[in-house]
C-alpha cells in the first residue's frame, strides 16, 4: 500500500490537459520568433543585418531590399506621437486623480478608456476622410507660415501640405496611445499614500506643490510603465497609420512628406510580394519589428513588476 | 506685500495654471472622441439601410448593394477565433493560478502572455500566413500542423479512456503483487497511447492536408485567437488569484480533490470575472485589421466555407475607404458604425459588470 494518497484520476488528466495548454501558448510565443527568422533567412544571408538596416533602397523589380526609410518613419513616427501624447495624457492622469471633482471621475475615466476600445480602422478612416483635409488646409500651412518660417527648424515643414503626411500619423496615433499612458499613469497616482500627501498640504504645499514633488515621484516608476508601453504600441499599429501615411519608401527631412513605416509596407505589400526575396524582405522587416516591440514591452513590464513588488511590501 | 504672501501667491497662481492646464487636457482627450465618435455616427447613419445587411456587394463602381458577405464572414472568423482561443486560454490560465501556482513556469508563461497581448498584430498576421497559408513545397504546414494536434487530442482522449479501464478495472480483477508490475503495466499504456497517435496521424494525413491551400477563413480565425488567448489567459489568471484561498481550503478540507475544487468552487467564484474577460477579448478582435489582411483576406462574394479567403468587416473597410468609388467611401463608413458601436456597447456593459462585482 502507498502510505501517500495518489493524486485521484481526474486530477492527472486534467492537470496534464491544462498544462499541455500552457505548454502551447509558449510554444507559440517561441514559435513565432523561430518561424520569423526561417521565413527571412533567405534576406538575412543576402542582406545581412547592418546592410539591411542602413539600406535605404526598396526596389522590387532590382530585387533589392533595405529597411532604412520604414525603420526611419516608425521611428520618427513613434517619438513625434509620443512627444504629443505624454504631456496631454499625464495632465488627463493628474486631472482624474487630483482635480475632479467626484462625481465626474467614472465617466471621465470610461470616456479616456473608450478611446483605446475604438478599433484601430476606425482612427484609421477618420484620419483619411476627416483629420487629413482639416490638416492640409489649415493646419499645416498655419504652421508652415510660423514655425516654417525659423531658419533651421523650417526644414522640418517643407514642401505642399497634403495631409497625408508623417505629421498627421503621428497625430492620429497619439491620440491612439494617450489612453494607455493616462490610465497606467492615474493608477500609479492613486497608490500614492494618503499620509504622505496629507503631511505636504500641512507643511502648506498647494496642491500642484503635492503632485509635483509628492505624488510624481512616487508614481514615476509607474508612469514610465506607461510610456514606454505606449511605445511598444505605437511601434506596432498599423491601420491607423496605413490610411494616412502614403507608403513612400524614402527618408525624408520634412514631417510633410509621405512616408513608410514598417507596419504600413507590411500591410501594403504582403499580399503583393512575387518573389521569394521579396517576401522574405518583407518577414524580415516583421522580425525586426517583433524583436523591437518584444524589447520594448519587456522593459515596460520591468517597470510595472516593479511598481507592483514596491507596493505589496 | 511682505516678501512670504508674495512667494504664496506665485505658488498659488502656477498652481492655479497647472491645475487648469491638466483640466484642458483632460477635456482634449474628451474632445478627441466626441470628434470621432460624432463622425462616425454623422457618415455612418446616412449609409445604413436593410440592404447593407442582406444583400451582396454590387460589382466595382454601380452604386447599391450591401455588406452581407462582410457581416456574416466577420461573425464566422469570430465564432471559429472564440472557440480555438477560449479554451486554450482558459484552461492555461487555471493551470498557472492553480496547479503551477507561484512557480517559474507560471510567471514566465504569465510575463510572456502579458507581452504578448502589446505585440503588433500585424507581425501575428505574418507568424500565420507562415504557417497556415502559404504552402511548402506540395505539403502545407498548417495542415500538417491541425493534423498533429486533431491526432494528439484524440490520441489523449484514448490514453486515458485506456488508463481508467487499466486502473479502475483491471487493476481490480487481478491483483498485481509488486509494484514493478504495475509500472510495467502503465508503461504499456503509455507506449500504446503513443503509437496511437502516431498511427493517427500517419493514416490522417494524406486524407486531411492538401484540402486547404492558400487564403482561407481558418488562418484568419487562428490569428484572432493567437490575439486572444493572452487576453483570456491573463484575465482567468487574474480572476482566480482574487477567489480566496480560504475558500480552497474549505472544500479541501471536505476531501474534495483539486480538480473538483477548480471545477465547482474556483471556476463559479471567478465565473463574471473569466466571462467579461471573454466579452472583452471579442471586442478587442473584432476590430482587428492587420492580422486578417494577409489570412482570411478578402472575398466580394458570399461564401461561408473557411477553406477559401473569407471576406470580413474590417479588411473590406479598409478595401473600401482607400478604393475610388463614393458609395464604397459611405458602406466603409457604415460598417465602421455598426463596428464602432459594438464593440463600445460591449466595453461600457463589460466594464459595468466587472464595476459591480469587484467595486460594489
């Protein structure tokens, strides 16, 4: 006889089918880097990978690939978007947290919330049909006439507005990710002890005085979280970029010049590629996006856990 | 003025301004969707009509028909999204909250589920065209791939019908004296199980592969689920690990096993929690583009088959808000609404449920 009771039947099988499903969804996660790099093999030996990026030539009909001006107009696209997007979602973050009243947290809070829910054709199609004619003809040419106008800086606003541009993607998607940063930012606010704000107004602190010096700093492992999050997925969108963008493989100077990102030549060309190196170009720039965003993320999880482990102790 | 009330004051009016500007903010975020939401409602209404529901597409540039080719091929890629990701999802989420509860394994598949659910869906999109559509050589690798799990969930199925008659029954008629003998006896079972499958997958394999080639429904489905499953996974996860372990340890205390324990405490407890993190996970993926564009693709004809390119909502919006015509640029504005207004419908009722069990 075994002096330890058997784990019964029924908890064998099922612990071995839920664990072969979590045996899969790694499998997966692993599968999808290895299958990426086998699929963009036949690029990377012809490329290599510092030719690759720093190539900026995109011709199909050459059989010639680089992925310089997509990986230029993620990149330009992502910081610029960002650039717009933190200053406005840390103000909604210390808004909901500090300035509203009551009452007006919830819906607030829902209606930020709501914009991250709207599917991303949808900012896709209003940025085509809507933002992109308000852009060409007040907007960018307003500009134009201002900071256009500064000797260096004028550089950056040349040419016809057309409003599909790099600048109109980048607005169209900062809108897009001030949900994620507002959010994660306003929770990491809200951890902020009571006490510790309740000591700074008694020392006479206004209540930007308590934001600013107490509750920032207590929050700041939790609001870079956030941003670099919304980085990550700024980084990866793609059909509210698509519509707006152009998919022009050239680096550019000016943000009123259609560009490419990677995603864009992704979702333009895949279906289109009619050789082998093209195709495999084109996995080639999807594992280099992979890889990005999964370090990326990574590093946005890094800050969570951290702001997490800090306030369970 | 002495020198302190000035110094107040200051403080006072850069506190006034931040304050205000953070309040200007908050109602840009709130302009920015009433902008959009009021656009959509403004071009979207004017395109709905009956027809757009049951009728098909007029062909390229005659104004008039519908969207039903659309409407039905996004439900089907859902339906098939929800039923391969909902269970993988929710069955690995109680692993790694119950059984693995706490060990490496467990962070590592709940940190990685986590990333996941950021990563950009259109790398999702190529990972499945890699191995669901486009073909290698003469055989397809995702046939060869939906083969070998049909054979090791049917193989499982048989391993352990197997194993309760070996323990259950025959275990009782003759009484096995040493313990090696028994361990040779479930090595037996093991090995048949085994050569089952394999034998499974040998006699299925020219009969299934090749019936699939190319863009079809089945990828598009797949890569829906692929987005899924870390949403479900992290929210089970999530939902068990808020049922106390009291609770647990009461119905252990009653000599339930855990499976029974999961199964009629755990599961019920946490059953609003898992259901609106299902809600959730569908209203994320049925606006989803990028991963269909080069799965499902795209059809102009009705057709229910998954084996062939299946149109949905979301590829046909975007076909038809880049296309020439006036009346595609009104139909891709009235599928946005209809697509909109679910899926914020969905969210607000999801977030009112989860407000009420977990706020309340």
């Amino acid at each position: 006889m075994n002096k330890v009771k058997k784990l019964p039947l029924k908890d064998i099988f099922f612990g071995i089918i839920s664990f072969s499903a979590s045996f899969l969804v790694l499998t997966l996660i692993f599968s999808v880097i290895v299958v990426l790099y086998k699929e963009s093999s036949l690029a990377i030996h012809k490329f290599g990978i510092i030719n690759f990026i720093f190539t900026e030539e995109w011709d199909p009909v050459k059989q010639v690939f680089g992925a310089a001006a997509p990986l230029f107009g993620t990149v330009v696209i992502t910081i610029l978007s960002l650039t717009l997007a933190v200053p406005v979602a840390l103000g909604i973050a210390i808004f909901l947290s500090e300035v509203s009243p009551h009452i007006l947290k919830t819906p607030v809070g829902i209606a930020i919330e709501m914009l991250a829910a709207i599917p991303s054709i949808i900012y896709g199609m209003w940025g085509l049909f809507t933002l992109a004619p308000i852009m060409s003809e007040y907007i960018e040419p307003a500009i134009q006439k201002t900071l256009g106008q500064i000797p260096l800086i004028g550089k950056l606003f040349e040419g016809t507005p057309q409003g599909i541009d790099l600048f109109t993607a980048s607005v169209v998607l900062s809108i897009m990710i001030i949900p994620f940063i507002a959010s994660i930012s306003r929770d990491s606010l809200n951890l902020t002890p009571d006490l510790m704000k309740e000591s700074a107004y008694a020392l006479g602190a206004t209540k930007w005085d308590v934001i600013k010096d107490v509750m920032i700093p207590y929050a700041k492992l939790g609001i870079y979280g956030g941003i670099v999050l919304a980085l990550g997925r700024a980084l990866g969108e793609t059909m509210a970029v698509a519509f707006v963008l152009g998919n022009r493989h050239e680096i550019t100077t000016s943000l009123f010049d259609a560009a490419a990102t990677i995603t864009v030549t992704l979702a333009n060309e895949f279906t289109e590629a009619d050789s082998d190196i093209y195709l495999s170009s084109l996995f080639y720039l999807a594992l280099i996006l992979f890889v990005l965003s999964f370090i990326i993320l990574a590093v946005a999880k890094l800050f969570l856990l951290k702001v997490e482990r800090g306030y369970s102790r | 003025m002495r020198y302190e009330e000035k110094y107040v004051k200051k403080r006072k009016i850069i506190s006034f301004i931040a304050l205000s500007l953070s309040t200007a903010a908050a109602f840009l975020g709130l302009f920015w969707l009433g902008f959009i939401l009021f656009d959509v409602l403004r071009h979207g209404i004017s395109g709905l009509s009956l027809e757009l529901f049951t009728e098909d597409p007029a062909p390229p540039g005659i104004p008039g028909g519908g969207l039903r080719n659309a409407f039905v091929g996004q439900l089907e890629i859902v339906f098939f999204a929800v039923i391969i990701g909902v269970p993988i999802g929710i069955l690995s989420g109680i692993f790694i909250a119950e059984y693995a509860r706490g060990t490496k394994f467990a962070r590592t598949v709940s940190i990685l589920s986590d990333i996941m659910v950021s990563v950009p869906s259109i790398v999702v999109g190529t990972f499945i065209y890699a191995i669901l559509v486009k073909p290698i050589g003469h055989i397809n690798l995702g046939g060869v791939l939906a083969v070998g799990f049909l054979s090791a969930m049917l193989s499982l199925v048989f391993g352990s019908i197997l194993n309760f008659f070996v323990t259950n029954i025959l275990l009782k008629l003759i009484k096995l004296s040493s313990e090696n003998a028994v361990r040779l006896l479930n090595l037996a079972t093991t090995t048949t199980t085994i050569l089952f499958g394999i034998f499974l997958f040998v006699y299925l394999l020219p009969k299934l592969v090749d019936k699939i080639q190319g863009f079809n429904g089945w990828a598009g489905a797949a890569a829906l689920a692929f987005i899924m499953i870390p949403v479900v996974l992290r929210t089970t996860e999530d939902m068990l690990s808020l049922v106390p372990w009291s609770l647990r340890e009461a119905a252990f205390a009653l000599g339930a096993s855990y499976y029974n324990v999961i199964k009629d405490i755990v599961i019920r407890a946490a059953m609003t929690g898992i259901f609106t993190g299902i809600i959730l996970a569908i209203s994320r993926v049925a606006g989803e583009t990028a991963p269909l564009l080069f799965t499902s693709f795209n059809n102009s004809y009705f057709t229910t088959n998954m084996n062939e390119p299946i149109s949905s909502l979301t590829v046909t919006i975007f076909v038809y808000a880049t296309g020439p015509y006036e009346d595609w640029h009104a139909k891709a504005w009235a599928a946005s609404f209809v697509i909109t207004f679910f899926i914020l419908f969905v969210t607000v009722v999801a977030r009112y449920i989860i407000h009420l069990k977990y706020k309340g």
